[in-house]
C-alpha cells in the first residue's frame, strides 16, 4: 500500500494505483491528487525544503574551511552540519571569498588544507565589501596542547570579527582571563553531532548483572586525550578489579600502548560509529582542559551517559548533566555509573546534546547579523 500526505501533514493510505479511493470515478481522483500536492508543498515548508530551484538565495554565506572526506576532527563534522543546514534554508554556502559575502564565518586563522581563508583575507573582503557581516567560531586554546602560540593567533585574528563564538562557557573563560574583551559581542553555543547519525534509537541496554561496556574514540593518539586513564581501566579489567566490565577503543591511540583487555578498533567514522558506539553503555573520556570536544557528544547523543575527568575543560558544563566525574581514581567512578546507570541514563536522552539545536543557534546568529548588522 502506497502512502500519501494526510490533512495533517502525515501519511494515509491510499490505493495501489497511488490515488485514493473514490467512487465518484477519475475527477475525484484528480481532486484528491491536486490535495495532496498541495499539501505535500505545505509540509516541504514545515521543514525548510521548499525553497524552489530556481529561486535566488537569502543570502550568501562563507565558511573559511571545507569538511574533510575522510574521518576527521570535531572542526571538519561542524563545518558538514552546519552548512547542510544553511543550505537548506535557502542560504548560499561557499568556502571562499572570490565573490561577495553577506556573512563569513571565520573557522581557523591557519590557512592551508581544508581552511580557505584566514583573518587576512578576511580582512580584505571587508575592505571591499564593508557589510559583510563576521563571525569567528572559536573553539582551540594553547593550554589542550601544551603550545604557546595558539592564543595569541586566535586574539589576532579576533579583530576582524563582529561577533565572537566560544564553543563552552570555560574556553569563553579562558580566553577572557587572557585577551578577549568581554564587552564585544559574543556567544557561547556548544557542539552537536548530526542527529541522523548519532542517536540512541537501538542503542544495547543494560542489564544490572551484565557487563558494563565502555567505550573511547579518539582520531588523535596525543596522551592528552586521557589515555592514561583508559590503560588503568584496561588494566583494571585485566587484573580482575573491574568485574563484569569491558572497555572498547576505537580509533588511535600512543603506539607505547599494549592493551590487555580492550577490545580495539581502527578509524570509524559516521554510521559505522554511531552503531558500535550504540552497542555499548557509557562513554568514557578523560581529555584534558579540552576546549569542548565532539567525541563525547557523538557518545552521549547515541545514548550514553558519561565518565568525564574533572578537569576536562568544556566537557564538564555538559557532561555533568548526564555522567560522573572522576580523578585519580576511576574505579570508583565507574562502580557509581553503574549503580546510577538508570537514572543517568534518562538524563542523557531528556538533556543530551543537539545537532539540531546547535545548528539553530548559527543560524539565528547569522540572521541577526543580516539583519541588525553591527547595531
């Protein structure tokens, strides 16, 4: 049986000749065919599809970096996101200044690869088209990797901006403790995986007498990213202190490490993830002062509560919602995951990251710009 859209938007059945059945005969038919293009039209609008062709876009939108083809970093999968969704609005989205911008979001000042342009050209588009409206999405820091020039590129290349977007309230924190002036305009909105994706329909659940699976991800193999922590969990399992538990490792990690008792798994990215992330039950990280981080958020937008380090940076304004933090002992943390896992469980899927909700944000932020310039 072949669907069509109802009176209130959703699908009815209609007749295998896909028509609904009539007995008043082929003007009925036709009737109720004109019906249900109109209504299908209506409910292309509901979701921001309805845009024709051939219609000239809202405005033009350039972002400073392409996502990348292969598995990549947070950067790369916000850049993916977001322009799909701008797109879809009706927005033109490009990656470069050849042309005139209406808005540009500046992503890197470190051109080269995928980032197109930098704060320099930047610069001069704004010289040569003085409405164009700038945002500057900030979500690095020297501190997450020990360097020392990184702050100091990002407070450079800040001048161009007329808005300022921190990816946490602690890197908006840290920055302006250092040289960001708080007074100018600026916003925090958190990260998001794509829903589509990364979601908890037909995530493993967990038994009380089953074992607890945890599961990591990493693209970068960099100690930082809290891999001392995941070899004491290893170890922990392997030594029989962990009963009943099993931790996976997916992705890269210091060539140093022999694991003894994870289970490990090379390089995944999208709906290959999200579905080994969905077998398991609770995402653990213990990344260091990371300026926000997407891999937890893939994990907990897949349903998973979270183990987080208490000193993880902007990992902790999220994951405190729907995880337990720990230190230098994880296993107490881990025994306390499991003893709350249900309750933890459903604040994660009442309270859990967006996709969505992030790409709105952006959205609407560039709206006001339009509209509201630098006002």
């Amino acid at each position: 049986m072949a669907t069509r859209v109802s009176s209130s938007g959703g699908p009815a059945e209609v007749g295998d000749d896909g028509v609904a059945s009539s007995a008043s005969g082929a003007s009925t038919a036709r009737a109720t065919m004109e019906r249900v293009r109109r209504r299908f039209g209506r409910w292309r609008e509901l979701i921001g599809r309805a845009v024709p062709r051939n219609h000239p876009p809202i405005a033009r939108i350039a972002i400073g970096m392409r996502s990348a083809r292969t598995s990549w970093g947070g950067g790369s999968q916000w850049v993916r996101q977001v322009s799909r969704y701008l797109s879809d609005l009706g927005h033109a989205v490009v990656y470069d200044l050849d042309r005139r911008a209406d808005c540009v979001l500046l992503v890197d000042p470190r051109v080269g690869g995928l980032v197109g342009f930098g704060p320099d050209e930047v610069r001069d588009h704004k010289q040569r088209f003085p409405d164009a409206y700038v945002i500057h999405r900030i979500n690095e820091n020297d501190q997450r990797k020990g360097s020392d020039h990184v702050d100091r590129l990002l407070a450079a290349a800040n001048e161009v901006a007329d808005h300022t977007v921190f990816i946490s309230e602690w890197l908006r924190q840290y920055h302006g403790a250092r040289w960001f002036d708080r007074r100018r305009k600026h916003s925090v909105i958190v990260n998001g995986a794509d829903p589509r994706v990364y979601h908890p329909v037909g995530s493993a659940p967990f038994e009380p007498d089953g074992p607890l699976r945890i599961v990591t991800h990493h693209w970068s193999d960099n100690w930082a990213k809290g891999f001392a922590a995941y070899q004491e969990i290893d170890r922990l399992i392997s030594d029989g202190e962990l009963q009943n538990t099993e931790l996976w490792v997916i992705g890269r990690w210091p060539q140093e490490i022999r694991w003894r008792a994870a289970r490990t798994f090379p390089p995944t990215q999208g709906a290959a993830l999200s579905r080994l992330l969905r077998r398991c039950h609770v995402y653990v990280t213990a990344s260091r002062a990371e300026p926000g981080g997407m891999h937890f958020i893939e994990g907990a937008q897949c349903g998973l509560p979270v183990l987080y380090h208490r000193d993880g940076g902007g990992i902790v304004e999220v994951a405190r919602k729907f995880g337990v933090p720990f230190g230098d002992d994880v296993r107490l943390a881990i025994l306390e995951m499991r003893e709350r896992y249900a309750e933890l469980r459903r604040a994660v899927l009442a309270d859990g990251p967006s996709g969505d909700h992030m790409c709105l944000s952006y959205a609407r932020l560039i709206q006001d710009g339009l509209v509201l310039g630098r006002s």
